[in-house]
C-alpha cells in the first residue's frame, strides 16, 4: 500500500497540472489581449500566447504558443518560427502533437473552417484546402504566401507506437470571409515522395 501512494499521487498530479497550466494560459492570453507583450503564463515560461484557434465542428479551442520546440508543444501547440503570426498575412505554419492538441486533425476533412484570434481580438476564419503526407525534411508546407494561409503540423500516423518518426501529416487552409461559405468535397490525403512533387 505505500508503495502504491505516490503511483496514485503521482497519476492524479499529471491531470491537474496540466489543468493548471491551461487557466494560466487563458489568463496570459487575457493579458495578452490588453496589449501586454509576451506575457508568460508562469515566471519560468519560454513561451505564451501568441494566437487561439479554434475548431467549433471539431470541439477545439486552443492557445497557440510562441515557438514550435518541445516546451512550447507540451503545453499546446505551437507557432512555427519564421512563420507569420497566425491571422496575420502569410503563411502562419503552427505544430502540435498527435495524441493531445492536434489530434483532431485526423478528423479534419475538406472544407472544415477553422478561426483564429489574434492578441488584438481580430477574428480570421479558414477553410481547409488541403491535406498531404510529407517526409518532414519537406519544408514546403512553410513557405510564405500571398494572403492568409494557415498551415498545422503534426507527426504521421496518428496512431503510431512509437513517437517521432518521420512523416508529418499537413492540413493547410485558407482564409474564407466571415460570411458561410460552401464547404468543399472531401478526399483522402494524398502523399508526397519529396520535394518538388506533389
């Protein structure tokens, strides 16, 4: 039995830590919005908001954070740097895990609208375009381009034993007006074998 004790403390502190973090990024991200920079959601932070995105049909309202490196994705996902900022004109190209923050992206079909709020409370809203298979050396996916484009990134396949690996599974969208749109035929993703194919 005191061998079991810190198991069962050490399993109900994971859950609750990470409850935790999420009321401390929705306060970062409340400061954030009033035009404090960078405002990180502990003392000790690499990170904070930067965007949120969410997915209404798909039941996701997440933070984007600053950088796509392992600290950043551990809490949610993450703005690819040298990207443009997630509503802002560009390509905003922003990461996240499979099994936690982006694994709704295995749902995600043609034409599913995904929005994004920026720190000044503009609202942009994307249609999906397009979903692909690519080596993750393939750095197209985070090229820039005219208008706004919203690429997410996470590891391939969903489901994989093993973390890591090297396929990634791309969903990039494009900005939509505000207004319904037509939602687009869905098809399955399709695999690139490597830069410069499609």
């Amino acid at each position: 039995m005191a061998v079991s004790l810190p198991l069962v403390v050490h399993a109900l502190w994971i859950p609750a830590k990470a409850q935790l973090a999420q009321l401390l990024l929705q306060d970062a991200w409340a400061r954030a919005q009033h035009g404090i920079s960078a405002p990180r959601p502990w003392p000790w932070a690499d990170t904070w908001p930067v965007a949120r995105l969410v997915s209404e049909q798909h039941g996701v309202d997440l933070y984007v954070l600053a950088g796509a490196q392992g600290s950043s994705l551990a809490f949610g996902p993450g703005h690819v740097d040298g990207t443009a900022l997630p509503g802002t004109a560009g390509n905003a190209a922003v990461g996240g895990h499979r099994d936690t923050s982006f694994a709704f992206l295995e749902r995600v079909q043609l034409g599913d609208v995904l929005e994004v709020e920026t720190r000044l409370g503009e609202r942009v809203r994307y249609a999906v375009v397009e979903t692909a298979i690519v080596d993750e050396k393939d750095t197209r996916a985070l090229q820039d381009e005219p208008g706004r484009a919203l690429t997410l990134i996470t590891c391939w396949p969903f489901h994989a034993l093993h973390p890591g690996g090297s396929d990634r599974y791309v969903v990039r969208a494009l900005e939509v007006p505000l207004q319904p749109e037509a939602s687009i035929t869905s098809t399955a993703p399709t695999r690139s074998s490597g830069p410069g194919t499609t």
